[in-house]
C-alpha cells in the first residue's frame, strides 16, 4: 500500500473518502471535548478520583449498546443510523456548557455516558460499511488509511485540543465538537450505498460488484455467504442475523476463530499499556503533561507511518497480524527497560508503526472472511467485548500499580502480548495442518 493506493481508494471510491473524512473530523472532535472535560474535571474537583469516573462511564455503554448498533445495521439503513447519531450527539456535546461549579459535575458524568452511547452505536456501523464500499481487493490499503486517520486523530486532536483549551477556553473546546458531529452528519449524506444496505442506491451495478467480490473469498466462506444469502431471502426484510447462524460462520473460519481469540485476549494487556503511557511520562521521567503529549504523539506518528508498509503483508496477512503482536511484546519489554525519554519516544514509534501493519491485516481478514450480511453483527459484538475488557483492564492496571513498580508492569504486559502472539500462532499451524488433512467440517454445511 503506497501513496498512489491510497489516492486511488480517495479518487475512485467517493463514499469511502467522505467516510474517512467523517472519522477525522469525528476523531479531532472527540479529543477536543476529552482534553477540555478533563482540564474541567481537574479546576472543578481536584480529584483523581472524579478523572477516573469521568473516563470510565466511557466505557460502559459499549457492551449495552455495540451489539445494539450491530442489530440496528441489519434492520435499518446504515447512513441513517449514523447522521442520526451525529445529529444526537449535537446537543449533548454543547451540554458540557452548562458546567460551572463542583455541583454540576453530575452533568459531566452523564453527558460523556450519553456521547460514548453514540460511539458504541456508530463504530460498528461505521466498520462494517467499509467493505460496501470499496473493492475487496482495496481493502489493506483502506484499513491501512484508517490507521493513517487515527494517527492524524491523535496528533492533531490532542495537541490542538489542548491549545484551544489552554488559549480559549475548555467551553470552545466543547463547541467545536458539536460542530464536528454536525459536519460529519452533512457529509455522510453524500454517501451512497449499495441497495439493500443503505438509504440511497447506486443501482444494479453496484449490487453486481459486491456479489462479485464475495464470491471471490475462499470456498468454505462463500458456502457461508449463500447460506446467509439464502436466510435472507426466506425470511423477512432486511435480514437479522441469528446467534446459530453467526455461530456456523464463526466456527467454520479458523481465521475468524483467531480474530475473536485476538479481540479477547489483547485487551486484556493493552490496556496496561494505556496506563503506563501516562505513568512513564510523568513519574518516570519528571516530563509532566508535556511528556505524555509527547508519547501520544509518538503513537500518532507511528500509526501514520504504518499505512506506507502495508502493502508488504498483502499475502500474508495474519502473519503481519501475529508477528505485529509479537513485536509490539517485544518492544513494550525495551520500554520497560529503557531509562532514555528520546529511546522511549522512538520506541513507542517503532510500537505504534508494527500495531498499525498488524490492526490493518486483522481488519482486512475479518472484511474478507465476514461475508457481508452478518458484518454488523460481528463487529457490534466484538467492539463490546474488546471495549469492555480494556475498560477492565486499565481499571486493573491502576489497582496493581499501587502495589508494583510501573517498569515491572510494563514488562509483563510486554510478555503478554508476545505469549498471545505465540498461542495464537500455534493454534493457527495446528487447526490448518488438520483442515490440510480433511480433519475439520464446516459447521454451516449442517446448519
């Protein structure tokens, strides 16, 4: 994946670039209103306490309300049901305004649960319309672009997001989001869907090329598509998944088997690491808040950096996406170790660049193993999972550093990712070399 890739995704397919214009202007938006809520929080209480409240009802409405979304884009048009929480999400952005002592920190707590409802609503619809809207063959370079529009997010939405703040204002901070959610929710109206998918058509051709790409995926996937195809039109309209079904699909694709074992598992270290970015920063090194934008910068540009290597795993996909795990262990050990800011900050460089390759091949696996009909679903129900156990897992980090040393932490969640990596990487060589030897069925044959 290269620069003339990734203009040819923008040129040609017009409803991605909106797309991915939408989740800048989305992203840059949210890290504006976290900054200033937390500068708030801090100048209204002082208190740690109430800074960890106010991330953590973030959180929560992903498990309540992702697979929500996911059941929501089987039923009803997608763009809708993203402008609509666009436009939701207007009002309840401005309602930080309305804070002006301690007593009103109630208002805080409910309006950041209410954006975060939006969030968990939108991610998986937004996920599962990439494939709808791009070749399947373009699919790396997409899911590469959108590691590309997180770095950007990260860059530009903390560090403009802290100087709106510092120079104007928490409550500009806040406005400007509302207008974000705004633009995108005009923007998104100029998408256009194949039919059957989304509020508007772009005719039979379109509806001929998506059936096109899915019956170019391997043979036990497209049996599943058919068998998915063939629910549809029996029953009513538009198709909603069952749990047997997703089960069948799941089940029958070692591939999918590992990306759920991947969501699960990797959360469950990550956020460890999300903890100590700041810790490291601060207590480690004595470089205050300007060492911790300094660290997400760093992740910001390795992230940015890692959509131009992409093109490198093209084939080997889940290679890139166990051996970016695998490196990233390895790496998070050498910051463990490392007593040097700068050795740090390119190290979290190097972290973010080998997680970008690897998050862009896992996504492009499950885009291509995913027949269609059932992506909503799958990324609704994946997006809770691994949403809530990262939630937990930041949670657990900050109750063990109490009791051990950050380094000592750093260390073993580094083990940990280059352990899963390593299982993961097992199971896939044993459960290929048994459907090799005709030892594995498709579930779905049954079904």
């Amino acid at each position: 994946m290269n620069t003339e890739s990734a203009g040819a995704v923008l040129k040609y397919h017009r409803g991605y670039t909106r797309l991915f214009i939408t989740g800048i202007i989305n992203g840059i938006g949210d890290r504006f209103s976290q900054v200033a809520m937390l500068s708030l929080v801090l100048h209204l209480t002082g208190s740690g306490l109430a800074v960890g409240v106010s991330l953590g009802v973030r959180v929560l409405p992903f498990l309540l309300l992702a697979p929500l979304g996911g059941m929501l884009g089987g039923r009803l048009p997608r763009k809708m049901i993203m402008i609509t929480t666009d436009l939701l999400r207007v009002p309840v952005a401005l309602t930080f305004l309305w804070v002006d002592g301690p007593d009103k920190i109630w208002v805080i707590y409910a309006a950041s649960f209410l954006l975060a409802a939006g969030e968990a609503i939108y991610s998986p619809i937004r996920k599962s319309s990439i494939p709808l809207l791009v070749n399947r063959e373009r699919l790396l370079a997409v899911n590469g672009m959108e590691q590309l529009m997180t770095g950007m997010v990260l860059i530009l939405g903390t560090f403009a997001g802290g100087v709106v703040s510092l120079w104007f204002g928490p409550q500009w901070a806040f406005i400007l989001n509302a207008v974000s959610f705004l633009l995108a929710a005009l923007l998104l109206t100029g998408i256009h869907f194949p039919q059957g998918h989304g509020s508007s058509s772009e005719g039979k051709q379109a509806q001929a090329q998506e059936q096109a790409q899915e019956r170019s995926q391997k043979h036990d996937q497209a049996q599943g598509q058919e068998y998915g195809q063939a629910q549809a039109a029996a029953g009513s309209t538009p198709f909603s998944p069952s749990l047997r079904s997703v089960w069948g699909i799941v089940t029958g694709s070692i591939i999918l088997q590992i990306i759920f074992a991947f969501e699960l598992l990797v959360p469950l270290v990550n956020g460890l690491d999300n903890v100590l970015i700041s810790v490291y920063a601060m207590q480690e090194f004595g470089a205050g808040d300007a060492g911790v934008g300094a660290f997400y910068g760093a992740l910001g540009i390795g992230l940015s950096l890692s959509f131009l290597a992409g093109r490198l795993m093209h084939k080997r996909l889940l290679l890139g996406a166990l051996g970016g795990l695998l490196l990233e262990g390895i790496l998070l050990i050498a910051v463990s170790y490392s007593g040097s800011f700068v050795a740090v900050f390119g190290l979290y460089i190097l972290l973010a660049f080998t997680g970008g390759i690897g998050n862009a091949c896992l996504d492009t696996l499950l885009m291509r193993e995913t027949p269609v009909i059932y992506q909503p679903i799958i990324f609704g129900w994946l997006t809770a999972f691994s949403s809530t156990l990262l939630g937990l897992s930041m949670f657990g980090a900050g109750l063990v550093l109490e009791i051990m040393e950050p380094r000592q932490l750093g260390l073993w969640g580094g083990v940990g990712f280059v352990c899963i990596a390593l299982i993961l990487s097992l199971y896939a060589k044993i459960r290929m070399n048994k459907k090799k030897d005709g030892l594995i069925t498709v579930p779905w044959k049954s079904l």
